[in-house]
C-alpha cells in the first residue's frame, strides 16, 4: 500500500470501516471473506490483501478474536448473549 494515491488510501479506508462496522454488527452470523468484502466493495482478493495490511491478521482470525473478546465481556458481566 505504499505506492497507493491518497485517493485510493482513502477508499481503502473508507471500505475498511464499513468492513469493521459490518463484523461487529455480525458477530452472531456466519462471516466468510467474500461477504464482508462485498460490504467494503472490494474484490475478495483484494479485500485479503489491504485488510491484512491494515490490521496484521486475517479476516477469519479476526472475526474469532472479536468473537472471543466478546465472549469474554459477556463472561464478565454475568450477562447473556
């Protein structure tokens, strides 16, 4: 990415918040790659590459990080999902 016009850092960006925003409203749902790419209108592909770029892991090792913390807080609370 560092060859990237601050254009294209800005979409990159821009897709990689909506991204963020769609796995954490989607916690409980089955999440893959190609459907969270979709949401950050990008190429499966192309969505591996600048999202391991952005946040050093993987989509799938993610989602189960954030499914994790989450199940930790809850744990926590003493709440239920």
């Amino acid at each position: 990415m560092s060859r990237s016009t601050p254009a294209t850092r800005k979409r990159h960006d821009a897709g990689m918040a909506r991204a963020l925003a769609f796995i954490e409203t989607h916690l409980d749902q089955r999440l893959d790659a190609a459907r969270v790419a979709r949401e950050a209108a990008m190429s499966t592909h192309h969505f591996h590459r600048i999202f391991s770029a952005h946040l050093g892991l993987s989509v799938g090792a993610y989602v189960a990080a954030r499914r994790l913390q989450r199940a930790c807080a809850l744990l926590r609370s003493g709440r239920e999902p």
